[in-house]
C-alpha cells in the first residue's frame, strides 16, 4: 500500500471549508432563542459603557497632554530666551506692552459694567407709543431715570417732564455720563437694525420674548383663544369671513385650513434647575405658531408633572383618577391659514417662581424651540417624533445656549461630543397625522387656534350655537341689538379658567353616558341637552361668591377653587340639577346685570385689520 502523502494547509483549508458549508446547509434546531438574545442585549450594553467610560478617560488624557504641551512649550521658549538675549529683551517689551494693553481693557470693561450696575439712566435706542393706560410714550435718544426694574420685562421710569409709566426694557440701553456723545455714537452704530425697525414690530418682539411670554396675554387680549375663538368679519363688513352657514346639513360649514395638525407633548430632558433662592410653582410649555417676525395665533400653555427623583426631567398628561385635567393635557390641535413659507410653531420652556427671601413673584425662561412646518421646497414635515434642542435667549437671537457648561462647541473626541449632546436640554414633541374622522372635526373650528383636544367637542357645540344664533335665528341680518344668550356670553371666559371647564366636561360626561345611541346621532337634541348641563354647572359656578378669583400658579387658590368646584358638583349629582343648589339659604351668589348675560357680537368678533 502507497504511503499518504500529507496535506498541504491549502487543501486542508478547502476541506475544512466545505465541511463547514455542509453543516450550514443542514436545518439545526435554534434553542433558548429569547435567553440568547437577552445575553446579546446584556453584552451591548456592556460595551456601551466601556465605550463611555473610555471616552471619558481619552477626554481627559487629552486635557493632561494638552496641559503638559503648553508646559514645554513654555520652557522652550525660555530656554530660546536664554541664549537669544536680544530677541528676548525685543519679546519682553511687547509681552509687558500687551500686559499693559490687557490691564487697561480689563479696568475699562470693569468700569462700564460698574457703570451699568450703578447707572439708573437708560437711553432709549427706539420710538415707543403707549399701548395703554400706565404706559410711558417715548421717543429714540431720550434719557430716562428707571424707578423699578420689574421681573417681567416692564420697568417703571421717568422722563425729563416728570411724567412715570411703564417701559419695555427691549428699547433701553444703560447711559454713560463721562463719554455720552461716544456711547450715543456707539448705541446708534450697534443699533442700526433696531432703528429701521417699527415700533409695531419691536413691540411684537418685546411682548413675546421669553422672560416676558406669560405676561404678554395680560396686556392685552389679542394672544388668547378667547379672541380667536370669536368669528372674523369678512372685508365687507357685512359677513363673517370664518363662520357660515349650510343649508343642507342645518349646522356651520366646515372650512378647511392650510395647516390642521394634532401634535403631543411627550417629555423634556436635561433642563436645568432653577437656584435654591426660589421657588418654584409650576414647569410648564407655553407655544404658539410662528414665522420668524411676529405671533400668529394664541399662547397655549400645558403643564408639566416632575419626579424628585429625576427633577430635571418634565413629563406631560400623567395617569389620574377620573378625567384628565386640561391644563396637563399633552395633547394639543393646531389650526392656520397663514401661506408664509417660514411658519412653524414656537416652544418656550418656563418656570413660575416666588423668591424666599422677598416674595417677588415671576416667570423664568428655561430656553425655547421653533419647530418649522415646511422644508425649503414648501412641503410639510413628515409626522413623526422630533427630538429639539433647546436654545437660550429669544427667538430673535441666534447661538445662546441654554447651559453653557454643556456647549454644542464643545472640542473633543466623538464620543466626548455624543456625551455632550445626550446633556444637551431638548423637548421631545410627535406630530399625528390626521385622519378623516379628525379632519372633519378640527374643520369646525375657527381657522387660527391652538388648544387642548380634550375640549374640542366643547368648543365645537360653541361655534355649533353661534352659527344658530348668528346665522339662523337672528330675525333680521341688519340688526346690532345685543343678543340675550348666556353660553354666547360667558363660554370664552373658561378658556381662561381651566378648572371651570374640567367640571364642565365633567358634568357633560356624566350626562352623555345616560343617553342612548340614537340621541348621541341626533345634533339638535345634543345641543338642547349641552346647554342645560351648562346652565346647571357653569353659569352657577361663575358667580358663585365661595369660588376665589383665578390666579395663574398659586397652589393654595387652586385647591380652594377646585374644592368647591368638586363639592358642587357632588350636590348636583345627588339633587339631579343645580336648581335646588340655587334656591337653597346657604348658596351666596354675586348679583348681576343682564348685560352681563348678552352678546354683543360687534365688540366680540375679530376685524380684519387685527
């Protein structure tokens, strides 16, 4: 028998190979599937944070050589100065003439802000006209002695005449006495854009800037839903432009809108914590739609729940017993017809506050987003799940950072970067796409609002009581006589009471469940039913004298006044009406006109020109 030769690696390896490709093709039987994938799952995250921990060890090790390079560079260039005596006596007179230019920079730039903290005279660097009464009237240029800086935005001050008002701080910039033709100078040089700008627009700008952003519907009514709830005259003055009428279906038309979106708020990550001095009353978002100039539509508010555990983390539209109230509501629709390319929805983070020490009450910006709804091209985003990166300052400033110790600047190695983005302060928002169902109900409503989705049907029965009022049973079209109509005239004050509303929805969803299937398809019968629910439970409640006045994050206020929205309601229930609650000795209601109880649709509805 002839000896074997022996195999060479080659062979040995082809062998090997198609042992292996035989054994592949052969089905085998896959066991403990889940535990393995679990193993796996286990093993990555382990990895990640070996990566994590590497990339905070390669950080520093770069921080330590970068240190050691400037120490040898430093000695070098001593050594290089030893044996160079001339260059070095050449070095030296520069190095102390810059030392010297540094010290005097330095006790310039000490001198201007001691000058700012001391000064009390600003210098007005715009045209300012009073909104209102308490406002001060101001032209570009004039001195003006500040009184008292309030935290809002609005500081009080007086002129040369003597005459005191409010001023916005946007328009001031302090004044120097020593140098005031420079920093007049200066002022205009710097403020060049300020000056073209109107005063209409630097207003716009003041009243939403974002330490000022919950005042701002205070001032006026023209940020609220209230305003945009009501209907919108037609250029002819003769119309409504936004509310008509369909014969056919015997309700409102429906209008479609450029942009109808619902949109959730999920939660806020890495936001910073306020100082130890305050307190803080309530986290919330405020947003609203946007074009990158002025304010579009009202300031809708949500607010946000927190843990201790995790307090720089804020969540929205917890888990509670019985309904959800609508100021926690994440879920929120939107509604435009502005054609501007540049819309989108504007994000501000806030805080209210009361400081221990003073008891000074107050809003605190913790930065904002704007959320554009079109690309470049004029198409709509896709729905989906945003992660935004919050920014500091305004929306008309660009490149401040919320915390700056966690820059987006930040040099580094890639992982250092991908640990400095995951602090970064960011809001996570989804946008739903929209389905008929839902496309037919937001086309009820006015084109421009924003609001919570848990009362939309509220406000659809009031827009569906307007069209009867304004459109069908109004015996002549001519007529201005105010109409009688309680629901007309105080539904719009709920949208400014949040708590009144959840008893509203309350008591009419309490109602809806005794109702059979085929009166819930009947509209006329659900419009009867609703405005006996509201005169049972709202019209009682708002001039109710144990019901204290509403005030915007005040714990105390809000339990008293849901404590006696609660025992109310429980009375209605057992006596099956408030007409009982009403008749009773122990119930104290305010007095009230019967103006008070009519609607004047000509000072309601929104003009044109607004």
């Amino acid at each position: 028998m002839l000896p074997r030769w022996p195999r060479g690696p080659l062979p040995c390896l082809q062998h090997r190979g198609q042992e292996l490709k035989q054994q592949a093709d052969e089905p085998t039987p896959v066991g403990n599937y889940h535990q393995k994938k679990e193993e796996e799952h286990s093993l990555l995250d382990k990895l990640t944070h070996q990566l994590q921990e590497l990339a905070m060890s390669i950080s520093r090790e770069n921080i330590t050589e970068i240190g050691e390079l400037t120490e040898r560079e430093e000695d070098d260039d001593s050594a290089e100065g030893d044996e160079e005596e001339d260059d070095d006596d050449e070095e030296e007179s520069k190095e102390s003439g810059g030392e010297e230019e540094e010290t005097q920079e330095e006790e310039k730039q000490g001198n201007e802000s001691h000058l700012q903290a001391t000064s009390k005279e600003y210098t007005a660097v715009g045209n300012f006209t009073a909104q209102q009464a308490g406002d001060l009237t101001f032209k570009k240029g004039e001195i003006l002695l500040i009184i008292e800086k309030k935290p809002d935005g609005w500081w009080i001050a007086k002129n040369a005449k003597g005459n005191k008002g409010l001023v916005p701080k946007t328009y001031l910039e302090p004044y120097h006495k020593e140098d005031g033709q420079e920093s007049s100078e200066e002022g205009s040089e710097e403020n060049v854009d300020v000056g073209d700008e109107t005063a209409e627009e630097l207003e716009v700008k003041q009243r939403f800037s974002l330490e000022c952003c919950a005042k701002s519907s205070l001032r006026g009514n023209q940020f609220r839903a209230s305003y945009f709830l009501q209907p919108e005259l037609a250029p002819s003055q003769l119309a409504f432009r936004d509310l008509m009428w369909d014969a056919k279906t015997g309700t409102i038309r429906s209008r479609p809108s450029h942009v109808s979106l619902i949109l959730t708020l999920w939660s806020c990550k890495m936001i910073p914590l306020p100082e130890l001095s305050i307190q803080v009353l309530s986290r919330h978002v405020r947003l609203c739609l946007f074009d990158g100039n002025k304010v579009l539509s009202n300031i809708h508010t949500v607010r946000a729940t927190w843990q201790p555990k995790k307090p720089r983390t804020w969540t929205f539209s917890p888990q509670v017993t019985g309904i959800l109230p609508c100021l926690l509501d994440g879920d929120c629709f939107l509604r435009s017809n502005s054609l501007s390319p540049d819309l989108g929805i504007l994000f501000e983070l806030g805080i209210s506050y009361i400081r221990n020490s003073t008891g000074e009450r107050g809003e605190l910006s913790c930065g904002w987003v704007f959320l554009k709804l079109f690309d470049a091209s004029g198409i709509p985003i896709p729905a989906k799940t945003y992660e935004l990166f919050l920014n500091g300052g305004t929306p008309y400033e660009k490149g401040v950072e919320v915390d700056r110790s966690v820059s987006r600047r930040a040099h580094g190695s890639v992982f250092h970067q991908m640990m400095m983005m995951r602090r970064q302060p960011q809001l996570l928002v989804k946008l739903r796409s929209l389905n008929r169902r839902s496309r037919n109900i937001l086309s009820l409503l006015p084109e421009i609002l924003i609001g919570s989705m848990c009362c939309i049907h509220l406000l659809i029965f009031y827009r569906q009581i307007l069209g009867d009022v304004l459109l069908k049973g109004r015996m002549s079209m001519q007529s201005a006589d105010f109409i009688s109509n309680p629901v007309l005239a105080t539904f719009p004050k709920l949208l400014e009471q949040p708590d009144v509303m959840d008893a509203l929805r309350s008591s009419w969803a309490e109602k809806e469940s005794t109702l059979k299937r085929s009166e819930k398809r009947d509209g006329e019968f659900l419009k009867a039913v609703f405005l006996l629910v509201y005169h049972d439970c709202v019209v009682p409640l708002l001039h109710s004298t144990f019901l204290p006045p509403f005030r915007w994050a005040e714990e105390e206020t809000e339990a008293a006044r849901w404590k006696v929205i609660a025992d109310f309601l429980k009375q209605n229930q057992e006596n099956k009406g408030a007409l009982q609650a009403l008749l009773s000795p122990d119930g104290v209601h305010e007095p009230f006109d019967i103006s008070e109880q009519t609607y004047d649709f000509l000072g309601e509805i929104r003009k044109k020109a607004a």
